[in-house]
C-alpha cells in the first residue's frame, strides 16, 4: 500500500472517528423501572438528563422501593444508549471496511 493511499485512509478513519463522537455526543435515550413509574432519560456520555418519578409512587414513598426504581430507570437507559453505540459502530466498521469488533478507533 503506498503512503499516499495510506495518508487518505488514515485521514478517512479520523473524520469518521470525529462524526461518531459528535453521533455519540447527540444520543438520548430513555429507560424506565416499575412499568413507567418512574423514567430516565441518558445522553450518550451517560449523563442523566431527566428523572420523572410518578406521583403515584409518592403517595405512600418507600425510599428504598423508589431509589431502586431509579437505579433500574437509569440502568435501562443507559443499556439503551450502548445498543445505540454498538449499531453507530457496527456501521462505522462497516464502511471502513473494518472486520466486526474492531471498531474501537
């Protein structure tokens, strides 16, 4: 392979790394515990970005019932947001040419 078609590829491989992060950036997803009781929404470095817990679950508040419920809710959400980065990446390595599993650039 000559360097010249090395440089392009290599060039080719950084702006796609660059436009997967922005992707990655952008994700929000969300997840919910106790059949929508309550619900969180994650972005894609998994910062949570909103927690509504149903008044219901207030009217007789179980603190340990409700902080499991939100764990599950975030955990949920922030499963969601691999799956989404897994799909983001499989592509990824697919355009490059890349065989399965190697696109961690």
């Amino acid at each position: 392979m000559s360097m010249g078609k090395m440089g392009k590829m290599l060039k080719k491989a950084q702006q796609a790394q660059q436009k997967m992060q922005e992707e990655i950036a952008a994700i929000q997803r969300e997840g919910s515990a106790g059949g929508g009781v309550v619900t969180a929404v994650v972005d894609g470095q998994k910062s949570l970005l909103a927690l509504t817990i149903a008044p219901e679950a207030l009217e007789e508040p179980d603190p340990t019932m409700i902080a499991d419920l939100v764990i599950a809710a975030v955990s949920d959400a922030q499963r969601r947001v691999d799956e989404e980065i897994e799909r983001k990446m499989a592509a990824l390595t697919g355009m490059l040419g890349l065989p399965p599993g190697h696109g961690g650039l």
